[in-house]
C-alpha cells in the first residue's frame, strides 16, 4: 500500500493559490502569452542571455555584490 504523499507549498501559498495561477496559465491564450513574454523582455533594468553554466556562480556573486552597493547607496 503506498502512503499519501501531502503537498507542501512555499510560504503564503495554498492549493487554492496553486490552482489559480494553473487555470490562469491554461485559459490563457497564446497572444495573451505572448504580451506577457513581451512585457516581461521589454524592460530597460533586466535582460536575458545565454551564458556557460560553469559561469553561473560567477555571475551571481557579481550580482550580489551589485545589489548590496545599490542598497548600501539607497541608505
């Protein structure tokens, strides 16, 4: 007999939450998608791009230290 696994869900979420966000993204259509790609890459602060993997904790540490002078400045 094999036991019910319970869901956890990260804090503030709920299976109700879970499922919104689920039908949102499953009656959306693909030109409201689509927007929403748009609007999300549009943005001036942020950018995307394909970088090796074995840069990857490089480039968050750079990040860090960018985001803890920002915060540092904002003081």
């Amino acid at each position: 007999m094999k036991k019910k696994v319970k869901n956890q869900f990260p804090p503030g979420w709920d299976e109700a939450r879970v499922r919104r966000v689920i039908d949102y993204y499953e009656t959306q259509t693909e030109d409201e998608a689509f927007a929403e790609d748009e609007a999300v890459f549009s943005g001036r602060h942020h950018t995307l791009m394909e970088v090796p993997a074995d840069l990857v904790p490089i480039i968050r540490e750079l990040i860090a230290k960018h985001e803890q002078h920002e915060d540092s400045e904002a003081r």
